[in-house]
C-alpha cells in the first residue's frame, strides 16, 4: 500500500493536478452540490419505498434518478481527482474504507432493487402502501448515503491518531 | 467587533475549536454538511418539479417537501451559529462569508416565496413563467451559497488560496 501510495503521488499526473491551487476548492464545490443532488434525488425515491409520499407513484418518482446519477458520477469523479491528488489522506485512512464500503453497500442494495423487486414496482399505483421488502430497501438506501456522508466528512479528524 | 472577541473567546467557543473531541468542531461541521444536503436536496427537487421534471406528478404533491426545507434550514441555522461563534471575530469581517449569507438569505426569499407562488391559490395546471423563473433562481442561488461556503475555507483573512 505504501509504495503504491508513493508512485501514485510521484506520477506526473498527480503532481501536476496538485499543481492547480484552484482545482482542490472546486472540486470541493462540486462534490457538495452532487451529494445535493445525490441526497436529494435518492431520498426522495427511498422515503417514497418506505411509504411516505404515497399518493405518487413510484415510478413517477424515477424522473429524478437521472439527478441522483449524475450527482453520483459528479462525485466519482471529484473523488476519483481528491485521490489521485492526495492518495496518503485516503488509503491509510479506516474512515475512507468504511466510506467505500458504505457506497458499496449502497450500490448493490440498488442492483437488489433494479433486478428482483425494480418491475414488481412499476405495476404500484399511486395511494397504495409499499411491501415490506421495499420499506427494507429503502431504509438501507437512505441509512447508506447518509453514512457516506458523514465518513466523507469526518475523514480529515476520525481514525487520525487524536 | 467587540461583541465578536468576546463571544470567539468564551469558553464554550474556545472549546468548540480547541478542543481534541470529535463531538466539538468536527460533529458540529458535519451536522452542517446533513443539513445542507436535507436543505438543497429538497430545496432542488421542488425546483425540478416547477421546471418540469416528473410533470405527471401534480405539483402540489411537491409541497411537502417545503418541511424538510425547513428541518434542514434549522439544523444549518443552529450549527452555523455554533461554528460561527467559535470564529465571530475572524468570520465577521471575512468578505466571503458576508457574501455567503446573503446567497443564503436570498436563496431562502425566493424558495419561500416561490411557494406562494406555484402552491397557493388557483394552482394551474402548469407552474407559471414567474415560477419557473424562480424555479432558476432558487437553483443558483443555492449552488452559489455552497460555492461561497466551501470558499471560506480558502479566503483565510482575505487571502486568495
């Protein structure tokens, strides 16, 4: 891990994006307006699976997942730069793993969703409750984001040694 | 300015930023950060909604939405105080952070004030020109007052970064 660390900081790459004093503040910025988008557009989709919302149809609702996705791909890619920019702050850091492991997590309850219960929903009516199953998937969405977040946030002060 | 040195030197400001524990400066950051993502993740789907993003949906269904505006503003609103108190005197004349609370201000004016607009009264079946438009605005604006925010952390003292 050291050594990859240390040939990833050295690539030309790396420290010529360090080099750019504005990218760091930007894509900052960015990653803060995705989670937006993010939160906002997952949310919105979870609390409607977990019954809240249910005079509107589910499938409605997927009319903001393409937000979702791109606040997501916004944050990949802002992060992807964070890493390749300042790889020690991260691949030594327990609260970056958990962070990863958390949209993992995310991504793979979604998978769930999209392959055995993504059809069963679109026959969901407006006014009509959602099956526990459902309720489950939402709740793990919802817990999972929100874990994402507060692991991004706290990585620069949790599992730091203090 | 004196009221700020003296509210950045009490003990609870100085135990917000000096303090060693997590529950100080750090939690009180990251209750800000869920607060923004509750504020402008709902804030952000209202908007879409009046600019035509899942038009099946009548839009008075989206005007729930206004309560976790509000859970998010206030969960902001508290711990900006706090982080704004552990720092009063620095922030306060700070030309980035003046700047972030009237993109605030002003984000928060027009999405109040656009739901008198598109969620009061007759509610026609499409959201009107003046919504839309504010629609827009609330769009930007909040995007601005991330901008200025994270900006904060660069422009120490007037400095660029």
């Amino acid at each position: 891990m050291n050594d990859m660390v240390t040939w990833l900081a050295g690539t030309w790459v790396s420290s010529h994006l360090r080099d750019l004093k504005w990218l760091w503040p930007t894509c900052e910025t960015l990653h803060f307006v995705g989670l937006s988008l993010l939160v906002g557009g997952a949310g919105l989709f979870d609390l409607r699976l977990m019954g809240w919302m249910r005079q509107v149809s589910v499938k409605s609702l997927k009319a903001f997942m393409p937000f979702a996705i791109a606040g997501f791909a916004i944050n990949l890619i802002t992060g992807v730069i964070f890493f390749i920019v300042s790889p020690a702050q991260y691949a030594f850091s327990i609260v970056w793993y958990t962070k990863l492991l958390f949209i993992v997590i995310a991504g793979l309850n979604a998978m769930l969703f999209e392959t055995t219960l993504g059809t069963r929903v679109l026959t969901l009516g407006p006014d009509e409750d959602t099956p526990l199953s459902f309720k489950l998937v939402g709740a793990v969405s919802l817990f999972s984001w929100f874990a994402v977040l507060y692991c991004g946030r706290m990585l620069p002060y949790l599992g730091t040694g203090n | 300015m004196a009221f700020f040195t003296w509210l950045q030197h009490t003990p609870f400001s100085m135990w917000i930023v000096g303090s060693e524990s997590v529950w100080a400066y750090p939690t009180i950051l990251t209750a800000h950060t869920v607060g923004l993502a509750i504020l402008v993740g709902a804030a952000t789907l209202i908007d879409l909604r009046i600019l035509g993003v899942a038009s099946d949906v009548p839009v008075s269904q989206f005007e729930r939405l206004y309560r976790f505006v509000w859970i998010g503003f206030y969960i902001n609103l508290v711990s900006g105080l706090l982080l704004f108190a552990s720092e009063a005197a620095d922030k306060a004349g700070q030309p980035i952070f003046l700047v972030k609370l009237a993109l605030v201000f002003a984000a928060l004016i027009v999405t109040v004030y656009m739901r008198s607009e598109a969620f009061r009264g007759v509610i026609a079946a499409a959201p009107t020109k003046r919504a839309r438009m504010m629609a827009m605005s609330s769009l930007t604006l909040w995007a601005g007052a991330i901008t200025a925010g994270r900006l904060m952390a660069y422009f120490k003292n007037g400095t660029a970064p």
